[in-house]
C-alpha cells in the first residue's frame, strides 16, 4: 500500500510504504496541507543495536557460501532493485524510504565476531561479508566496523568473501593483502552498469562505474583475487551491457564474474515498478513483463535454484550472452580457493575471555 508520492531527491525509492507489521502509520493525506513535511526529511539517521551474533547461516541452496555477517541493516546506497528492502520492515521501518536513511549499526560487530570464532562450537568455514546490505556503505568511512572485522579475521586466519559497490573497500588494502597472501579471501564488486545517467537513478548514493573498476584494478594489483558481480541484470534496462561489464573488468584485473536475475520480492515489486513508471515510462511496461517471462509469470520467484538465474527464452538468451562474455575475456582465469587449513585461536584472545 502506498501512503505518499513525492520527489525524494538523492534517495533511489521515490514511495513511503505501509508497514505490514505495523497496526498505525502516519499518512500524508495532501501534499499541499500542513503536514507537508512529514515524510520530507530526507537525512540519514542511526540507530545503534546490541546484537548477540553476528555470524549468521545461510541455508539457502542459491548462496555458495554457509555463513554470512552483516554490521549494518538498511543501506543508504538506495538501489532500488535491492533484495534487502522488506527486512527493515521487521525493525519497525518501511522498505522504501525507511530503508536508506534509517541505519541500523551494529557497534560491536568485530567483538561479536572475536567471541564466535573463540567458540569451540565453531569449525571453520568462510564467512561472507554484506550478504545482506553493502558492508562499505557510506557510513563505514566514519565507523570503520567492516575493518575492525576484517582484522579478527586475519588474526584468526578466518576466511572472508566480500561483495560491494563502493570503492571504500581500497581503505583496507593493507589488511586484504596480507590476507590475501595467505588465500583468506575473495572480493566480488558489483557494477550494475556502465551508464552514470542510469546509475545515478538506481544507485543513487553508490560510486561510479570508473570508480569500481579502479578498485579491481587495484585490488587485483596487490594479489586480491577479485571478481565483477553484474548484478542485478534487468532485461531491457542493462542486460546489454554484459559483454560490456566483463571486458572492462577482465581488463581490470578481474579473474571471474557472475550475475544474477533481478528478483523483485515483498515491497520490492511495488517500489522498483513506480521507479520504472517515473524514468522510464515508454518502456516500463515491457521490462516489467520481461522479468515476469524470467519468473514464472511473477515478479518475485521463491523457488530455490532458479531465483538467482531465472527460467524461459529471455533468461536463457542472457545466460548465453553471459557465457560468451566469459569464454572471450575471462578465459583461463580463476580465483584460487580459500585455505581453510590455517584457522587458530590466538593464545591470548582465547586468555581475555577469563
């Protein structure tokens, strides 16, 4: 349900949502009335949380790595594509707006992490960062969480995937050398594409394409294998810039890529339609039955195998160009595995706990 229309400038959902969890709301009931500004103030907000873990299991069949840790819900890069949207719903807050400028931090992300991996419960696998919102987003300039993370991985010699769209990440590449040196971890930058028009109005707070594919660059001359996640793919907004993504990452320095199928889940679907109606409105339309044709006739698909990927003749003619793209400028390249064999518990971390 949509309780307001307006112009959010800089944010990237333009609609305050009705929270499904939430028996009361605050509405706008007219623009021009005296409770205008009750959605306007657009400044991003924090809001401190006292987790008790910080190493959560994935169980689902679509996501290779077991484990993820997420030191921020709510991510003010504002993609309006993204996945997480509905999960800040169970905070009290809606998917749309709510979501990019009410942050949840999570300040003791890196104790949290040093007291799991002291566990002897705890049998060593990777841990992947910002399996849920971009662990550099804006704010981990200032707050530096995701670094104080990434030294108690390398002090225990714990394994890590990153994946991000911020160029922060190149902040931390003493520690990612050093871990990288041992075969502790692997990143993923996302570019969802090459066009600043179109980044700019789906990833509004994100950094440029340029930008990204100077941190593989970078990455990948220090000895990080590094990889470029295109993703979201949205057929007939960016799916023809594939070839594009890859070559210029390959030439980058990147050593694989992936992709996924955009998957408009809860909140998502109404959020990213009135985007597309706002942009793009000779051609909303059609992309929105073009990600239904890769979805089973849904805008969302909840079948474990086939959300990431999609299904039909348009998934399949994307998947195609995908792979052609890999055998022509990624071919013969690959990360290494991770080294599992060298996780310890430091002798004192495991003497502060008494």
């Amino acid at each position: 349900m949509m309780l307001n229309m307006t112009d959010f400038r800089g944010r990237g959902a333009q609609l305050v949502l009705k929270n499904p969890f939430l028996k009361h709301h605050y509405a706008q009931e007219h623009k021009e009335c005296a409770d205008e500004p009750l959605h306007s103030d657009l400044r991003t907000r924090y809001f401190e949380e006292t987790s008790r873990r910080i190493i959560n299991k994935v169980d689902s069949p679509d996501i290779p790595l077991p484990y993820s840790a997420n030191p921020y819900q709510g991510c003010e890069h504002g993609c309006v594509y993204c996945y997480a949207r509905p999960t800040h719903e169970y905070w009290g807050f809606n998917a749309g707006v709510d979501f990019e400028r009410n942050i949840i931090i999570k300040k003791n992300a890196a104790e949290l992490l040093r007291k799991e991996l002291l566990r002897k419960s705890w049998v060593v696998e990777p841990i992947m960062l910002s399996g849920n919102t971009d662990c550099y987003q804006p704010v981990e300039q200032k707050l530096e969480l995701t670094r104080q993370m990434l030294q108690v991985c390398l002090e225990f010699r714990q394994p890590v995937s990153i994946i991000t769209k911020n160029s922060l990440i190149l902040r931390d590449l003493d520690i990612l050398r050093e871990m990288a040196s041992l075969h502790l971890v692997k990143v993923m930058v996302s570019v969802t594409t090459l066009d600043e028009k179109l980044r700019l109005r789906l990833e509004p707070r994100t950094t440029t394409s340029t930008e990204r594919l100077r941190a593989i660059s970078e990455l990948s001359r220090a000895g990080v294998p590094t990889g470029v996640m295109s993703a979201p793919i949205i057929p007939g907004l960016n799916s023809m810039e594939i070839p594009a993504i890859i070559k210029a990452a390959s030439e980058a320095g990147a050593v694989t890529a992936g992709y996924t199928m955009v998957r408009l889940n809860g909140a998502v679907a109404e959020i990213f339609s009135d985007w597309l109606r706002r942009y793009f409105p000779d051609r909303s339309g059609k992309i929105l039955n073009q990600i239904r044709a890769s979805h089973g006739g849904h805008l969302h698909d909840h079948r474990p195998g086939v959300r990431l990927q999609g299904e039909g003749k348009i998934n399949e003619a994307i998947s195609q160009l995908f792979r052609s793209a890999i055998e022509k400028y990624l071919r013969g390249k690959a990360a290494p595995s991770f080294d599992l064999s060298l996780f310890r518990r430091p002798l004192q971390s495991q003497l502060s706990m008494f």
